[in-house]
C-alpha cells in the first residue's frame, strides 16, 4: 500500500467562507508474478486519485449557524486484468444550528453517485438530527434520522448517550437501527 494525502485551507476574514482544497492517491500492488497463471485471480495492482473542495461558513441570524458544502470525486484504475475501473461523487450540504449552549440541530442532504465496472449505483439521503446536553459537562443526548432513496433505500435511526465521568473518562451507549424496505430490520447495540 502507498498512500498520498494533501489538503490547504485558506481562512479569509469573518464573511467570506473558509475553503479547503485535497487530493490523495491510494495505491495498492502485491507484487504477484502475472506469468504463472494461478496468480492471475489473486494479482492486485490498482491505483485511485480523490479530489476534495469543501466550503465552510458561520453566520447569524436568529441563532447561529454553521454551513458546509463538500464535493470529493474519484477516479479508482484497475491495472489488473480485472478491469475493474471506477469513478464517484459525493456531494454534501451541511447546516449545523446552535439553539442554545445545549441544544444544536443539524440538517444534512447527500448525493451519491458512482460507476464501478459499468454498474451505476446513485442515491441521496437525508439527515436530520439534534444533540442535547441534559447535564452540562456530563451528560448528552444525540438523536439522528437519515432515509436514504435511489438504489440504496433503507432508513437509519442513530440514539446515542455519552456520559463524562471523568476528564478523560466516558460511557457511551449507541443504538442503531437499519430499516431495509421489503427486506429486514438490523439493530445494532
């Protein structure tokens, strides 16, 4: 494995958005002798190039808000005689509100879209969650709801109690449940 990753951030004044700028190359090569034959189902040689541009912005209306918008694409090249090529993008928009000092909401919408081997898979889902600290310092509470619709339908609902014992000590107790239409229930605890 040999692995590449860079980024620069440029924070300008208070009213403009900060932005971020990242590339990384993954390459993975095991080296297997392509001439004997038994190796040709195990041999591995692929490389994939991710971009990323993402803007941040805080502003005030009634409250305050925090805005992020992400775009990463992908370009993965399979050297094998696999073939197995592939590109994606995501792109994300993210509004994080603070109510109060205990209570924030955050709103986020996902796009997805990739093509591995000719096989197309797209899909957008929708966050909707809030985090609330019932005892300052001690005790939170995180809720979140994201239905997904396109090729991947399901609905996630994430429960989440961390409790600060310490400075350096925590509990946390987390709750996920995948609802799969026309298929299955998954909980996981």
């Amino acid at each position: 494995y040999q692995t590449l990753n860079t980024s620069i951030s440029f924070y300008p004044r208070a009213d403009l958005p900060n932005v971020t700028v990242g590339y990384s190359r993954y390459e993975n090569f095991n080296g297997l002798d392509t001439r004997n034959i038994d190796n040709g189902v195990y041999y591995v040689d692929e490389g994939t190039d991710k971009y990323l541009i993402q803007f941040s912005y805080n502003f005030d209306g009634a409250i305050r808000h925090n805005a992020y918008l992400s775009v990463v694409a992908s370009d993965k090249k399979d050297y094998s005689n696999r073939n197995a090529d592939g590109h994606n993008l995501s792109t994300s928009l993210m509004l994080n509100s603070n109510w109060s000092r205990d209570l924030i909401s955050f709103f986020n919408v996902t796009y997805y879209n990739s093509d591995y081997s000719n096989i197309l898979y797209r899909y957008t889902t929708l966050s909707v969650g809030a985090k609330y600290r019932a005892i300052p310092n001690k005790l939170e509470f995180s809720l979140n709801i994201s239905p997904s619709f396109g090729d991947l339908e399901r609905q996630a609902f994430d429960f989440l109690t961390t409790y600060y014992a310490l400075q350096n000590l925590r509990f946390v107790f987390q709750a996920r449940i995948f609802r799969i239409p026309d298929s299955s229930t998954n909980s996981i605890i």
